[in-house]
C-alpha cells in the first residue's frame, strides 16, 4: 500500500512539471532563477518518502546488509586479484536480480601488483619483529632481503640535509601526521626520495590519525630515471620508537624481507547500470562509488560503503516506482586504488557525449553520517544545489561546500562536469564538526582494520537517502546543471 502512494505522489509530480522547459526560456534570470527554487521545492513530499524508506521504512539496514554480505563472501578486492573479479560477477547478477536497466559490463585493463610474503627485523639494538605492509606496486627485495643500518628522518627536508649518511641505508621516516592530504605525500614519495639519496628500501610511518599497532598500506610512486628500491608501511608505535633510539644515536639494523611481484595488466570490468531516463534518456547523472579495495580487511568501508549506498538510492529510486527525465547511471569502478584507472578508460570512452552529463556523484570518503556535500560547478548550478539539498532539511543535512572531488569523478569535474562527492570524512572543511568521523576513518582506512565492524547501518541508511534525494531531484528537473 505504501508503494502505491508513493508511486501517485510520482505520477502526480511528473504532470505537474511537464511544462517546465518552455516556462525557463522566458523571463529574466532571476524570474527563471524562482521558477527553478520553486519546482525543486515541490519535489518535498518525494523526498520524504525516500527519507522515510530509506531511514524508518521497509528498506532501512538493506545497503549495510547486502554489504556484509558481499564483503564475507569474498572479503578485500584487489586490482587484479580473483576476489576483485568474484565481486564484479557477483554484483553484475545482484544489478540484474534488482531489475536495473542496460546492467553490463565495460572492460579495461588494470595493474596486477601481488605483495607476496613480507617481513621486517629490527636486529639491532635488539630483536624486535616489526608489523608491515609493503607498499602498492613496490618492488620486492632480493629472496635473502636487505639488511642494512636504519636512518631515521621526520621530513623530506630532512632527508635532504643528511642525503649523504643515507647511502647503503635503509630510510626509516617518522613523520607527524598532520592531515591526509598533506602526510600522505610521503607514503607516496617516500621510496622515489629515499632512492634519490642512495638509499636501499624505506619504511614509512603509516598515514594514520590513531594506531594500535596497525600499519596502512596504498599506493606509492615511483619515477624514471631513479632506482626502484622496496618500500613498505610500519606502524606509528615503531616509526616513533627507532626515532627515538636514533635520538639518542643507538644504531639500528634491520632486516626488510619483500616477496611483492608486478605482472602484466589484468582484464577487468567497470559495472554499470541505469534508471531509464523518461524524458531524456541521453542525458545522465552518475552515481558512483568503486568496488577494487586494497588486498587487507574487508575493504568495506573503503569503498564498499560508496559502491552499496550509490547502488541502494537506485534501488529506493525504483522502490519508489519513480523514473526520472535523465538516466540515472550507476558506476561501480574498478582500480580506483591504483589511482583511478577504471575510470579514467571509463572517461576515455564517453567524453563524446560528455555535453550529456548534468552531473557526476562519488561516494568515497566514508558512509558516516553526512554532513553535507561537497560541490563543484558554476555558481548558478551552486544555487540550485543549495535549493536541492533544502529538501534534506527532515535530516538536518542541507550544508553545501567547496571543492566536490573523488579520484574517479575528477576527469569529468576537470572537463567542466558538475561534480558531487558525500562529505562524511574530509579534512579540510570549515564550518562542520568532522572530526569524530575523521578520527575514524584514517583510523582504519588501507588497513586490516577495515571491516564490516567499522560500518553503522544507521548512518549507511541516512547516507544512501541523501544520494537517491540529490541523484532522483537533479535526473527529473526540467534543465540540466548550467556549466561556467
């Protein structure tokens, strides 16, 4: 019975805005500016049904549900690995059994990097086995490993200074976290520097807010014309402790043992599928998250959580029997890890059309409790954003800010694209209290810690309601987001 009503206030909407298109042609900016404020605002009583489904309904819990199911069957899906493509052909058949238009498959070629047996010894001063992670696309170490005596250094600049002492050494950073974004660099330069330097291997403090003994893996970087050395991830506890031994001018040896190996690039799939855009069906709103996770925890919350929300605001969508004027496109990427490279083939294939995209949506930064989204586009498409997320004030989520950005939406974003990301953890926001959820998430994210434990279903099903009310609104009004 709820389903019928729904599907009427549906029905009703849609005649109600069927001449939409002529009334924004005529009349000044700011009258056409009203017209829009006032057909978003009557897509209200919509999205309070998908609020109430997703949030108190018959659908509330189902997104963290079919989450853990995927993730304990398969557990974490990296590039190239058979668990990645168990969860695509797992996801292709749950698409089609959920009724979604055009489910397919798009192949790509992504990297293959497997890390092998790894092992790190502080020999000296004493013996001490340290927890590692080799680093993503690192090279291994030779079968007896490197044993060398450890440099410890806080900073790039640092290194700098002593490059001379860091010849024959392995280069031990112990950087302090200051955020994501900036402290991130060294687990991505850490070896290309350390080799410049002469050195043999480095390990790099983990990229964490909070450890308890946990190293964080990712993806590193290395550049032509200077030696590939093996690198890896150590825990914060380590990082500080032989900082603190080389304070006091104790010597370390430690002993790096790597088995990490890169084969050719593997076949693979990004997988898609759609709503049918009533109306216009050529034009689209992506909705995203991506399926590949790093090969330790669960990878559930990076980004299973993205991927299962931007599936379920289809499926409350559909629920709903509501079907927009625009196709709405959902994406599960693969190979985001590795520096979005689904996506990017992805981009490569549809920039044709790419005039046709009224807006792009990632979800890629933790399913907490939203707080708001992140937003890129013109300053007309800014206001009308702000108008759509008014709807989401039975939620208390109406909070529009800068900088909407997600590794597989960039492409778009770049080329003009309106571009949404789910702002549940990012750093460098002002005016929204994060940092709770932040805490959390660079507590876990790229490591074993990461794992249907860290989810909350309640806050899953606020965030999916969120995507469907933001993705359903922009796909069925009259115009497309206007660009600069």
């Amino acid at each position: 019975m709820k389903f019928l009503f729904f599907t009427f206030v549906g029905a009703v909407h849609l005649l109600s805005l069927g001449s939409g298109k002529a009334i924004y042609k005529n009349g000044s900016p700011q009258r056409i500016f009203e017209e829009m404020k006032e057909e978003i605002a009557s897509y209200g009583d919509i999205a309070k049904a998908i609020i109430n489904r997703a949030v108190y309904g018959e659908s509330q819990n189902r997104s963290y549900e079919r989450l853990a199911l995927l993730v304990d069957t398969v557990g974490p899906r990296l590039s190239g690995s058979e668990n990645l493509e168990k969860a695509i052909r797992i996801m292709y058949q749950n698409l089609q059994e959920n009724g979604l238009d055009n489910v397919h498959l798009e192949p790509v070629k992504i990297p293959h990097w497997e890390r092998g047996e790894e092992s790190a010894v502080m020999l000296e001063p004493r013996i001490h086995k340290m927890s590692i992670l080799g680093l993503g696309s690192s090279v291994g170490t030779p079968p007896e490993g490197i044993t060398a005596e450890a440099l410890v250094v806080t900073s790039f600049d640092e290194l700098q200074r002593r490059a001379p002492e860091a010849s024959g050494k392995i280069v031990v950073y112990n950087q302090p976290y200051v955020n994501y974004s900036r402290t991130v660099q060294y687990r991505i330069l850490g070896a290309f520097e350390a080799a410049k330097a002469g050195a043999l291997a480095s390990l790099i403090r983990s990229v964490a807010s909070f450890s308890i003994y946990s190293p964080h893996t990712g993806i590193q970087e290395y550049q032509e014309g200077v030696p590939k050395i093996p690198t890896a991830c150590i825990t914060v506890e380590d990082a500080e402790m032989m900082s603190r031994m080389a304070s006091r001018g104790i010597k370390i040896i430690i002993q790096l043992k790597m088995g990490a190996k890169t084969y050719p690039d593997a076949d693979s799939f990004n997988t898609v599928a759609e709503i049918t855009g009533r109306k216009y069906p050529e034009q689209v709103v992506l909705v995203s998250g991506h399926l590949d996770s790093w090969d330790v925890g669960q990878g559930a919350m990076d980004d299973g959580g993205g991927a299962f929300i931007s599936w379920e605001a289809l499926s409350l969508i559909k629920d709903l029997g509501l079907q927009p004027k625009r196709t709405l496109r959902l994406v599960l990427w693969t190979a985001e890890e590795q520096g979005g490279i689904g996506a990017f083939q992805y981009y490569q294939l549809h920039k044709v059309n790419i005039s046709n995209y009224s807006l792009v949506m990632e979800s890629d930064s933790g399913t907490f409790l939203p707080t708001g989204l992140q937003f890129t586009g013109s300053e007309k498409a800014r206001a009308i954003m702000k108008e759509v997320m008014s709807l989401l004030q039975p939620l208390n989520i109406t909070q529009v800010f800068c900088d909407g950005e997600g590794t597989d939406i960039n492409f778009w974003i770049q080329a003009g694209v309106p571009g949404h990301l789910m702002l549940g953890a990012k750093e460098r926001k002002k005016g929204a209290s994060l940092r709770d959820d932040l805490y959390k998430y660079f507590s876990f994210h790229h490591s074993h810690g990461d794992t249907m434990t860290v989810m909350d279903p309640k806050q899953m099903n606020v965030a999916a309601a969120v995507w469907a009310v933001v993705a359903y609104v922009i796909a069925d009004i009259e115009e497309m987001l206007p660009r600069s």
